[in-house]
C-alpha cells in the first residue's frame, strides 16, 4: 500500500471521516485531500507532520505502512508511569491534571511550589512578580506566533499531554 492508500484507508475506514470532515481539521479542503488520495498532488512533509499530529499517526506507518498505526494513548502512557513509580491514584490525578494546563498556568503552579519550598526552608519567600507591559507584550506575540502556526481550525492546546 503506498502512501496516498494508507491516508486513503486511515480516513475512510478506520476514522469513518469524509475527505472534507479530514481535511477541515488539518486546515485544507475537500479537494486537496482528493489529489493526496488519488496520488495527483504528492504528499507534502507539512501535510504528513498535521496528519501524524492531528490524528495521532505514527509517521513510520504513514511513510512505509511498517509498525503500529497510531501513537500510543496518553492515558496508558500515564498508567505505566504510574505503575513504574508505584504512584497513588491522587499522584496520577495531580500529573494528569498538570500536563493538561497551558504552559503560563503550569509556571504559576511551579512558582507557588518554589515559594512553598523556600518558606520551609526559612528563607523569605518569593514576592510574585507582576508581568511588566514587555513582558504581557512577549507573551502575547507568543500566543499569537503559535496561533498562526497552528492548521486552521485546530483546538489543540500548547502544552504537550502526557
């Protein structure tokens, strides 16, 4: 099977989409997908990468159609984390839930922890630092760079889940 087949065959029969419910998600038309599919428009680096990440493809299987379909499912990566560590029920919620945050959420949860840490220590804690206008204006730009680089339509988070 060659690569416009196995989109071809991802699509169709194992996500059950349409070739525009497909490519909406990866910010490009009915149309486009039908050339990919059909071998007339070849299949770009850009275009394999939103598909690996949109659907969680693995990129071997995409190229050469060798190994697993899909990357493995977050949550049984969690469970083996957890079952290596012999982490406890409430561990795995707080992991969970931490790699869920946005990244400027998960950097006010770290900073509480650095404050809790230096006062059990006895040192004077931390002051909070309240962003300066440069600061809010970084972030910003940011946010927006990331939007720009994310395929129209996308909801993904910018944090990586675990």
């Amino acid at each position: 099977m060659k690569e416009d087949e196995r989109i071809k065959y991802l699509r169709k029969e194992v996500l059950h989409l349409s070739q525009e419910e497909f490519g909406s998600r990866l910010g490009v038309t009915k149309m486009a997908i039908s050339k990919i599919e059909s071998g007339s428009r070849n299949l770009t680096d850009q275009m394999l990468t939103s598909i690996c990440r949109e659907y969680r493809v693995r990129e071997e299987w995409l190229r050469t159609g060798s190994g697993e379909m899909f990357e493995p499912n977050p949550e049984s990566e969690l469970d083996a984390l957890c079952d290596r560590y012999g982490l406890s029920r409430q561990s795995r919620a707080f992991i969970r839930q931490f790699v869920e945050l946005r990244e400027d959420e998960q950097d006010v949860i770290m900073k509480y922890v650095l404050r809790v840490a230096d006062d059990l220590r006895g040192e004077e804690p931390t002051a909070p630092s309240v962003p300066s206008d440069a600061d809010l204006h970084a972030d910003l730009q940011k946010e927006l760079d990331l939007q720009k680089r994310r395929p129209e339509g996308s909801t993904g988070s910018s944090s990586t889940a675990v």
